[in-house]
C-alpha cells in the first residue's frame, strides 16, 4: 500500500540526536537555537520559539492575548480542531467563518459580517499551504485593534505578495508534527512579530518564569513572575528540527516535483470527470503542504476512495465542519447550513498521496489509479 504521509528522514537527523543527547537533550539548547534562528530567515518573522507543538504555540498565543471568557476569536470552520480548542481552553469563544470556494481560505468579505464589540482577534489558516488574502484580514484587522494570529501550520516557505507567511500576523504558529513537511514527530513554534509581545512570550513558555533572561545573564537568579507552562521543545527534537531545516530546500523541491506532477497529469481527467483541482492565485507563492482534490459529491468521495484503497493507494479525507461537531455545536455561533463552502467541500475533498520521497513509480501508480476512476 502507499501510504497517505511518509515522515522525511533529514541525512544528518540521527547523528544530531546523538549529540543532543550527550550535551543537552533539554530545551534552548544549541540545536533549537540554531533551528529558531533559520525559522527566523525563512519567515522574516521577528523572533522564533520552538514549542512542544503547533496546539501548544496556539495556546501561548491565547494566554499573551489576554484572552478572557467572552472574548471572541474568529476562525475559519473549515480547519483543525487546535485553531479553536487553543482558545476555548482560555474561554473565548470562537466564531466560525466561512471559507472561500476557491482556495478554501477565510472569505474575508464575510469577515466584516463577524465582528462584534467583543471581537479580540482573527486566526486565518493557509490551508495547503496558500496564503489568506492577507491585504485585506490586514486592512480589516488594523483599524479595529485586532490581532492576527495566523495558524501556519501548512504555510511554512509560502508567501504572500512576496511577503513569507508567519510574518503578517502579531502572531504566527507552525507545526513540525509527523504530517508536516518540515517534522520531529511532535513540535511546533511560535513565531512572534509584535516585539512588545517577545518577552512576555519567552517566560510564559518557560513556566511563567525569567529563566531564559537569567540564562542570558540579565538577571542574577530567576524566579516566578507570570502564568505559564511547560512549552519548551526538547533538544533532542530540536536536533532533528535542524537536520530538516537545514535540508530544507531539496524537501521542498521533490514536494514541488510531486505536486506539479498531479496537476498536469491529472489535468484532463479532472476535467471530464467533474472534479476541481487546488487553485493556486498568482499571487500566492504556495508552500507544496498537500494535493487535494474535490469530487462531485460524498457518494463520488467515498468510491473513490474505496477505489484508490483497492488500487493500493491510501487516500484521505480532511476536516470535518468544525461548527458541526459535537464541540463546535455547543459553542454554537454557526448552525447547519450557515457555512456552506466549508460543509459542501468537507464532503468532497480528498487527499493524494504525498511525501518528498514519493518515488516515481509509486506517483505513477497513483496516477494510473485515478485516471481509472469513472
Ligand atoms: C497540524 C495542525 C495543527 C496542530 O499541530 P500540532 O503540532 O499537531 O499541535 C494546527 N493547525 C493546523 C491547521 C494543522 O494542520
């Protein structure tokens, strides 16, 4: 069977854990730093903090909001559960948005039609990696005192206008989870643009602590100063964040390869068959996260997933309406019906095999596989 997600294995990866593991296998050691510092590059984000996951980067975004109950968030229906549970486990409330037929992004003209005195922020996911239309969630955002957090989970390398993702928002969070392209099995960062907000974010991190200023020896022992928590990503992880980091071009580009290779050769066949492929804007320098495909229907989904299983290929569904779970519904601030883009293509979208080293052959049978389809 081909599988859905194959991690990336970096050559140097293992070899760092070694050391990591002789020198200092604890957070904020010389392999994070090293692997903050090119996020740092690769984004143009001001500061970079590796966190023990995507969720947990989420979650420090809410405590140095200030988030409070009653405070409301908004974010796209159509995304994965953390982009609302982070604020939840604060009290917010999150505001389920529609998405946007065609990239699936946060519809920023509904974005307007969301906002209420109690509006505190807006989190925009790039889903596979394209960008939000971020000129305008910048111009709605601004005026208003609104913070933008943005969920760039699948965004790292992409770009906007020229601009990287992670570099728009106060805030930005990334995941190096299994999935990703980028991955330690379990990680994450918090990419902080707003400078007023660097230290606040270094001590919630560190269990409400002044440890990484005593580290730096701006103070002469540390101490508890704030709320926090145990955020800090193992070196040991950090080391294989860096050996994937530092091959980071070559990913990117066999993810490329892969990509364009579904486009092209599954051109026609979309076409006669009914079927959209990803819509990329020209503006949108995407960051190859996924191939995705939206079929006519649920009926047509589920056959031909049924289908490509029995061709040896595992194909996937994604995100279920977040409105409509059980979570979500509860929350309630959208009913059946109400975010009709984000309910319509949870029933209709799937997933193609896709790793950087999806071999050739493998891609071909895949490819074969769904041209079969009928
Ligand atoms: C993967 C993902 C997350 C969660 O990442 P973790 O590192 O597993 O916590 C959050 N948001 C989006 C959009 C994701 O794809």
């Amino acid at each position: 069977m081909i599988p859905f997600n194959r991690a990336t294995v970096a050559e140097h990866q293992l070899d760092y854990v070694r050391r990591a593991m002789d020198q200092h296998s604890s957070g904020d050691g010389p392999f994070g730093r090293e692997a903050e510092q090119m996020l740092v590059d690769a984004t143009g984000a001001k500061r970079a903090l590796l966190t023990t996951s995507c969720t947990h980067a989420l979650e420090l975004c809410a405590l140095l909001l200030d988030l409070r109950p009653g405070d409301e968030v908004i974010v796209p229906a159509f995304t994965f559960v953390s982009t609302a549970s982070a604020f939840v486990l604060r009290g917010a409330t999150p505001v389920f948005c529609d998405v946007r037929a065609d990239t699936l992004n946060l519809d920023e003209s509904l974005l307007e039609s969301k906002i209420t005195p109690r509006t505190r922020a807006i989190v925009p996911v790039h889903y596979a990696g394209v960008a939000c239309e971020m000129d305008d969630l910048v111009s709605i955002a601004r005026p208003r005192g609104l913070a933008i957090v943005e969920d760039n989970a699948h965004g790292l390398f992409g770009s906007y206008k020229g601009k990287p993702l992670g570099s728009f928002g106060a805030l930005a969070t990334q995941s190096f989870h299994e999935t990703k392209n980028i991955s330690c099995g379990e990680g994450g960062a918090l990419l902080v643009n707003d400078e007023g907000l660097f230290e606040r974010a270094e001590i919630l991190r560190e269990k409400g602590t002044n440890r990484s200023r005593f580290f730096r020896g701006q103070v002469d022992k540390y101490t508890w100063i704030d709320v926090g928590s145990s955020w800090v990503l193992s070196d040991v992880l950090g080391a294989i964040l860096l050996a994937q980091l530092e091959e980071r071009t070559s990913i990117q580009r066999r993810r490329r390869r892969v990509w364009e290779r579904y486009a092209v050769e599954l051109a026609d066949w979309a076409r006669s068959n009914d079927v959209r492929l990803p819509v990329v804007p020209p503006h949108c320098e995407q960051a190859f996260h996924m191939f995705y495909m939206l079929l006519p229907d649920l009926s047509r989904r589920t056959a031909f997933i049924d289908h490509l299983g029995r061709a040896g290929a595992k194909a996937v569904f994604h995100y279920q309406p977040l409105h409509l779970t059980p979570k979500g519904h509860e929350l309630g601030t959208a009913r059946a019906g109400e975010c009709p883009v984000t309910e319509r293509v949870a029933d209709c979208l799937v997933r193609l095999p896709f790793y950087a080293d999806l071999a050739d052959d493998d891609q071909g049978r895949v490819i074969d596989a769904v041209r079969a389809f009928r």
